[in-house]
C-alpha cells in the first residue's frame, strides 16, 4: 500500500511548521500564490506568538523512483504544555522525523517527545533543521544526535526550512523508511482530534486502521455507544476535500452532524453500526496540570460564558470545567489548563472568539487532603483549602524536571532550583559541552513562574522538560487576602509554609499599588489561620470641603473637616470596595 503516515516531533521553535509549509510546497499541496507562512497555523494566536498550539493533519502526494505515494504528516506543537498533543498524533503514525536545530542542539523537549515515540515503537528519522543558518554546527549536532539515537552520522538528515533544501531526499527517505499501514479486516478507526462547524456540529479527524468508511454509513462511537450517519468524509490538503471514502490506512475526517457535547472523544473508536469492532488501544484523557476559577465580569454572561466553554471542548479535548459559585464573585467555572500557557491561550480565545470580560482567579495545582476522621478529598480552590486544623495530611503532585543548559548559566539556575524548593539529582555533560541536570520539583513550584524565571537566568538558552510521577507530603497553607475586612476569593492562594510571610507582604503591595482609591482609607490585609500577617492602608480621596471659605475664623474650617473626617468613618463601616477586572488580571499575571 503506498500510503506513509509520519508526525514531526522537535522542542518549541526548532522549526517544525516552516518544514512542513517546504514539504506542502514541493509536493504541490499548496499553489505557490497561496503559500503563506506556518500556513498549517490556522489560529490567529498561533501566528501571532509563532508558535503551534493545535495539531495539524495534511495529506500529500509525493512521486519517489517512479511510484506516487500518499504521504499523511501531522505536525505538532513542540511547547511542554502541549505535549499531550504529541501522544495524541503519535498513536496515528507509523513514523516520526525527529529534527533539531542545527544552532540550538539537542533540548530538553527534544529528549521528552523521543522517548514517547520510542514507547510506541515508531520509525525515527533524525533530522538537523536550519542548516543554512550563520551560526550553524551541523557537524556536531549530527554527531550528537547520532550518539542519542545510537545510529550512524551518514543516517543524519540536514534540512532547511527556510531555503528547501535537503526536504527532497527528506520526502524519499520518509517512502523508505517509514513502513506501510498494516492491513486488518474489521473496520476501525482512531479518533485524534476533533472540530466544531455551528452548521455541521462535530467533525472528527481520525486514522482508519482497518475498512473502510464512506459517505452515508451507519457508525459507531465504541466507547460512547452511540450511532450516527456519516454526514460526509474526506482528507484534508491541508483544507477539507470531500470524498466517497476513506479506506484502511488513510487519514481524514467525518463529519456527524452532532451537536452534543460529551459524545465525541479522543481515543475512542469509530467503527461500523452493522458490524461493530472492538475499541483500538487509545490513550489515556489528558489530566489537568492547573486548575483556575473562571467568572464574567457581569452575571448577565454567564450563560454565554457556558456556552463558548462548551464550544472550546469541542474542539479542545483537554480543557475540563465545572460549574462553581463565590458569594463574593458570584457564579462561574473552575476549569483545568495542561500549563500557564494552555491557560493564557483559553481565556484569549473567550475574550477574542466570544467578547467576553472575564476575571479569572490564581491558578493552583490540585491538594489531596486526609482529614482527622479519615475521610480523603481532592482540593482544586483555594478557598476550600481547610486551614482550621481539620486536615491530617495534604499532599501534592511532583514533577521531574531535566533542564538542559550551557555551563555558564549553572550557576544562576541551581539558585533558581533552591528558591523553587527543587531537589536536585544527577547532571551530566552532552557531547556539545552542554549541561543535562534532572531534579524533583512540586507541580506548585513548577507552575509559579518556573519556565520564565529559567529563561531569563539564562538568557533564553537553557530548555525545559517535565513529565509528573505523583503525589507526595506537602508543606503549604492557605493565604487569604482582605480587602476593605472582606475576604476575596480570587486572590486567596495556597503557598509553601516557608515563603508565607514574603508572599503576603508582596500581595499587600502589589495590591496597595494596583487598588484605586475610594471615598474611604483602604484596609488591605493578608490572613493565614486566623492571623493577620501583613497590612497595607491607602489612603482615602479626599475632596477640599473648604476651597469655598475665605476669611472669618479658623474655627469654620476645622467644623468642616471635623464633618468630613465623620463621614468617611461611616463610610468605611458600611463601604464596599468594586475591585475592577483588570486589577484580578494583573494579580494573575505579575504573581
């Protein structure tokens, strides 16, 4: 069968979707007047930031030593919180070109999405991209990448995705080596992603393993076991092109005209309705890294905030979310994020997509929490954080880390491990002179500014990779923050026992600095366990009562401003501060 179905894997930014746009070039997917760049990029996020957020599927036609040949790429995002996405496209491939920067080496990434295509025992093609860069070392990343893999230098593939050259012998070697679909009997097919047309409702995009499967047929979800009509099918070049078909080893879409959420899932198995199958081994749901609570600036958008919250998971597979309630900030959704990015990258897609205002509380990982009478629950909120002495153990996730980095930056990064309560294991030296240093680190740590702090120590050439092992005793407290002697849940936090007093006094500031002034002096105060830690006081507006006096005697004066001073007391008895949204925004963002 002369299909090939191959992924390209690297770390962020080595340059994965400029490869992919030279291969749609020389294959003639795209015409050249339609060429654009990262033209497998279709959000505008994704452009913007340069980087690849959703897996892309496309099919093209290649002719090598006189036979055409359908090849099936799906590109990848390369950042850390998207790597569940790479699982994901590696579970519909036979084959991987793994590339690297011919100026940046082997990365921390690099080493984490190698090792999953080596799990699934996947064909690997070693790559070197940019080749045509000024400062290129193309002989010694050739070189390292051959001694990580095990193979031979000569087996090395150079590329530029910039020029085009080398992507020619590239699209051979991938006929060659990467193996064809295998052939089964039963009708099969693994969905990867899936989309959301108002018009079409859901479209999934899956690899047939066995079958086939053409406009009209009856099928079934396998692990929803629920039936519909394949309203249409077809490939995608990289845009929808309908078909009759969609044969074994193929990939493509469906569209099913469903309109429910909960329905359509990635992993399971599309099958026949007549004569269904067995599910194909999937892959696991993604877990939530973080978890924040969503609400809309006004509680007349909260129905719309559910509905663009549904529309996302249709298409977002890895975003979760639940329905909560503050009495302070009303009602809203407490929603789990893969990263700080995948986080950032969902609150602009409602507030760009969906015009909504939103504010959005601190992030946190998840608690698990054994009470005094034995009971276990999981705490996502800070606010329902107990800190009454009710809790027995809490326990928390960690994660090992491997960052990679040149000597120079040692220095400055262990400090940054010692402030991230990290505990450093084994390090070693690559064969380009770099530094590879693995250590233990709580999911908290991780989440709290760790990758910036990382890049800004060294100067953005240390790289970072992390995957969670579980969960273990942890030594933190709930700090709540008091505005005006009101708690607010969107700014209570759960730290590190031993950073408790730092981050309180940095929270009062921030605030102090960021609240604006009312008719009333501004009581800004942080709490742990009943206990006021650290207070900030802003002082009130003041209107000038006596700017219309003149002369007489001072006594007149001092009546008025006695008057005044009354009135602001009262006003602080009975005041109420409105917190404008984008004070919660910067709080998130700056902490």
């Amino acid at each position: 069968m002369n299909i090939r179905n191959f992924s390209i894997i690297a770390h962020i930014d080595h340059g994965k979707s400029t490869l992919a746009d030279r291969m749609l070039e020389l294959t003639g997917t795209i015409e050249k007047r339609r060429m654009q760049d990262q033209v497998l990029d279709k959000m505008d996020l994704e452009r913007e930031r340069g980087i690849t957020i959703k897996m892309a599927p496309v099919r093209m036609h290649w002719k090598s030593k006189g036979q055409e040949y359908i090849l099936n790429l799906i590109d990848t995002p390369g950042h850390v919180d998207f790597s569940y996405e790479v699982s994901r496209a590696l579970t519909a491939v036979e084959g991987v070109i793994l590339l690297v920067d011919a100026t940046q080496g082997v990365e921390a990434q690099t080493l984490s999405v190698l090792g999953v295509a080596k799990e699934l025992g996947r064909v690997i093609i070693p790559v070197v991209s940019k080749i045509d860069a000024p400062t290129a070392r193309l002989a010694d990343i050739k070189s390292e990448v051959a001694l990580l893999l095990g193979v031979d230098e000569s087996t090395v593939l150079g590329v530029s995705g910039k020029t085009g050259e080398g992507v020619e012998a590239l699209l051979d070697t991938i006929v060659e080596l990467v193996p064809p679909p295998q052939h089964t009997t039963q009708t099969q097919g693994l969905i990867f992603d899936f989309g959301y047309s108002d018009h079409r409702g859901i479209i999934v995009y899956l690899r047939v393993f066995g079958g086939s499967i053409a406009k009209g047929d009856t099928l079934r979800f396998v692990a929803a076991n629920a039936d519909f009509i394949a309203l249409e099918v077809g490939t995608l070049s990289p845009d929808e092109r309908p078909s009759p078909e969609l044969v074994e080893g193929e990939i493509g879409y469906i569209v099913t005209g469903i309109k429910k959420p909960g329905i359509a899932s990635v992993g399971d198995t599309v099958t026949s309705a007549k004569r269904p199958a067995p599910a194909l081994a999937g892959y696991m749901a993604p877990t939530p890294v973080i978890w924040a609570s969503v609400y809309p600036e006004s509680q007349d958008d909260l129905p719309i905030l559910r509905q663009s919250l549904e529309k996302l998971r249709l298409s977002d597979s890895s975003l979760s979310y639940e329905e909560e309630s503050s009495g302070i900030m009303g009602r809203g959704f407490r929603c789990g994020f893969l990263g700080m990015l995948h986080l950032e990258i969902i609150i602009e897609r409602l507030r760009r997509e969906f015009n909504l205002e939103l504010v959005v509380t601190q992030p946190t990982t998840v608690y698990e929490i054994t009470y005094m009478n034995g009971t276990v629950e999981e705490i996502y909120s800070p606010a329902k954080f107990p800190d009454d002495g009710t809790a027995k153990q809490i326990r928390e996730m960690w994660a090992d880390i491997t960052v990679i980095t040149p000597t120079d930056y040692i220095g400055g990064i262990s400090q940054l491990l010692y402030d991230h309560e990290a505990k450093v294991g084994d390090t070693q030296t690559l064969p380009d002179g770099k530094i590879e240093l693995r250590a233990e680190i709580p999911l908290r740590e991780l989440m709290r500014g760790f990758f910036d702090r990382l890049k800004s120590v060294s100067s953005g050439f240390a790289s970072l990779g992390y995957k969670l092992t579980g969960m273990r005793d942890a030594d933190v407290t709930r700090l709540d923050i008091l505005v005006a002697d009101e708690p607010v849940p969107a700014f209570a936090r759960i730290v590190s026992a031993r950073r408790v007093n730092f981050e309180a006094d940095q929270m009062v500031e921030k605030l102090e600095e960021l609240l604006p002034k009312q008719l009333f002096e501004l009581k800004i105060q942080a709490k742990v366990n009943g206990r006021i830690i650290a207070s900030r006081r802003k002082s009130a507006m003041r209107k000038d009562v006596t700017g219309y006096l003149y002369g007489g005697d001072i006594t007149r004066k001092m009546k008025l401003l006695d008057k005044q001073k009354r009135g602001k007391k009262r006003m602080l008895a009975r005041g109420k501060v409105d917190i404008p949204h984008d004070v919660f925004l910067k709080v998130v963002r700056e902490s």
